[in-house]
C-alpha cells in the first residue's frame, strides 16, 4: 500500500483499529519497542472497502507498550507513550508533517503508541545531511518542534532519511522525552542558532498558538488527556516566547547535546 496513497487521517484509523501482530524487539532502544505488523481485520475493511485485498500487505509499525517504559527521574512512570502521540498531535497541528502518524491504543502487552514504520535509509542521519540546502526547510521546522515541545532527546538517529521517487524527505522519530516543564532541550542540531526565523514557519507558530489557546479542533483537549495540564500551559509559552523572539535558540549553560549524539 503506497504511503503517499491515504491522507493522514485514514492512517491513524488503521494503525488504531487494525489488529497489531508482533513480529520482533527493536534492537537498541532504550525502552522495549516491537515492529509490528498491521494486519487488516472486519475494522479495518469496513473502514476501507473499495481498497484491495493486498493493499495491506507489509504495513508495518512501532510499538512501544508503557509496561516497557524504563523509569526516569525527571519524567512521570507511564507517560512516554502518551508524550509521543503528543508530539505527533503538536506536528500535526503545524501542519509540518514531520512526525509518522502515531495512536495511543491496546496492544498484546498493554496500552503504548503505535506509530507507523518508515522505510528509511539506516545508514543516514542527521550528520550525514548536515547543512544540505535540500533539507534547510524540514530541518528548520524540526529544530522549532523540538523548542516548543523541549525535546530532551534529539539525536541525530532520531532524524530518518526517506528515498522516494518524487524526492527524499525527513521524518522525525522518538519524542518519549518532551513536553517537561523546565528547560531539558537537548539536540544535535544547532546550525541555525542565532539566525532569524522564517516568516513562514513563524506564521505558523502564531497559528499554532492560536489554535491551542482557542482550542481549536480539540488540541487543547487532547493535549491535555496526554500531558499534565502545567506542561500544556509550558508548552503554549514556549511557542509565544519563540513567536515572539523570531530566532533560533542558542545553546545555553550547561548540557546541551543529548549522549550518544547519534
């Protein structure tokens, strides 16, 4: 089933109510995470009846079960898979496209994201693109993401490469680490620091803004059956605080590289 062949929306519903068959641990992740495969069933046929039979075939996905969350200090137990689905609510709300669709639902090993699998390049990451005009925009918007959600985790692993025939673009992947209430932003990519936001991407933070304060589309309401209401409110200041700045954040004192950086 081609990727580009269903908006957004028909993806969520699938990875929501298609049945999640295991088919392996992910190797290195700090948290159990499992791909999975998502098998059609009598929900998902109702949902897509005119499609094929084989149009499901090989869809797979990232499943990460809140039992398998390792304790954190500075992070409430149980909450890393809601933080996910958060991210891809705030990235989706940019209408940034950066992050898969990703759903919070019950799996063979108990509530966790489920975020669909991109087939990517493994060997690229965000050094091996550094600084490619090709990319300047989505790594531009990536860079704001991870200020207003203060993403504590951005390596350069976490920025996957897909090769397409209409072009290559980025996806960002592991946001289990954000939306804190005190600074933890750490991330690889500083290339932008000091420099002046564009005014696209600072509309669309005024957007953003907007929708969140208003509660436009029910974000606010989401976002806070994901998140503590304090880390709502954290989250729309640092989007006016950046609106208003108009410029990329520089490093400040302190940590400033997530570890490992890739």
């Amino acid at each position: 089933m081609a990727q580009q062949a269903i908006t957004t929306a028909e993806w969520l519903q699938l990875l929501q109510v298609g049945t999640l068959d295991v088919k392996g641990v992910l190797p290195w992740s700090s948290n159990y995470s499992f791909l999975v495969n998502i098998c059609p069933n009598t929900a998902v046929w109702e949902a897509f009846p005119t499609l094929p039979r084989n149009a499901f075939d090989d869809i797979r996905a990232v499943y990460k079960p809140r039992r398998g969350e390792r304790p954190l200090w500075d992070f409430t137990q149980g909450t890393l898979c809601q933080r996910e689905r958060a991210a891809f609510l705030v990235s989706d709300a940019l209408g940034w496209d950066l992050i898969p669709p990703t759903v919070l639902r019950e799996g063979d090993h108990g509530t966790g994201s489920v975020q669909l699998f991109i087939t990517h390049d493994p060997e690229a990451h965000y050094f091996t693109f550094e600084g490619e005009p090709l990319f300047r925009d989505a790594l531009q918007k990536t860079v704001i993401l991870d200020i207003i959600i203060n993403n504590a985790d951005r390596k350069a692993g976490h920025v996957l490469l897909e090769e397409r025939e209409e072009g290559d673009r980025l996806w960002l992947i592991d946001h289990g680490i954000c939306f804190h209430t005190e600074y933890k932003l750490r991330t690889v990519i500083w290339e932008f620091a000091g420099e002046p936001i564009p005014a696209d991407l600072l509309t669309d933070l005024e957007t953003f803004s907007n929708k969140l304060a208003t509660n436009e589309g029910g974000l606010r309401t989401n976002l806070t059956r994901l998140l503590a209401q304090a880390e709502v409110e954290a989250l729309q200041k640092r989007t006016l605080r950046l609106y208003h700045e108009a410029k990329f954040v520089s490093p400040g004192p302190g940590r400033h590289y997530p570890w490992p950086p890739v």
